[in-house]
C-alpha cells in the first residue's frame, strides 16, 4: 500500500467510492440506471477533498420512476 493510500483522504475517497458502488447496485435491484451516477470530480480536489457522490441527470421518465421506488420505501 503506497503513502498515498493510507491519508484520510484516500479514506474518504474509497469510502464515497463505496457509497456510489452500493447505490448503484440498489437501484439495479430496482431495474434504475442513473447513466452519470459517478463522483464529483470537482470535491476530490485540494488539501482536504470532500468527496461528493453525484447522481448525475436522467429523464423526466426516470425521475418519475425514481421516485416511485423511493416512495415505496418511506414510512
């Protein structure tokens, strides 16, 4: 493991790596693909990068569906 690996940052870039992967997979489970669904390259940068997961634009269509399945999960 290289010096660079071992930094919180790299802690928290695998970790909103991680978060994006698991997203991914639930909404596969729910037949969604967000096509842009990737990190925000732009909060990976600097001394202490703040990663962010950004999912990214869909269609109208999508978004609708999204919903949907999220709404089946509220309480």
């Amino acid at each position: 493991m290289g010096m660079a690996e071992r930094t919180p940052a790299a802690g928290r870039i695998r970790d909103a790596e991680q978060a994006r992967d698991e997203l991914r997979a639930a909404l596969k489970g729910a037949d969604i693909t967000l096509p842009s669904l990737a990190l925000d390259g732009v909060s990976l940068v600097g001394d202490f990068p703040r990663p962010l997961v950004d999912l990214g634009r869909c269609t109208p269509e999508l978004a609708r569906r999204l919903a949907q399945a999220v709404g089946k999960c509220a309480p």
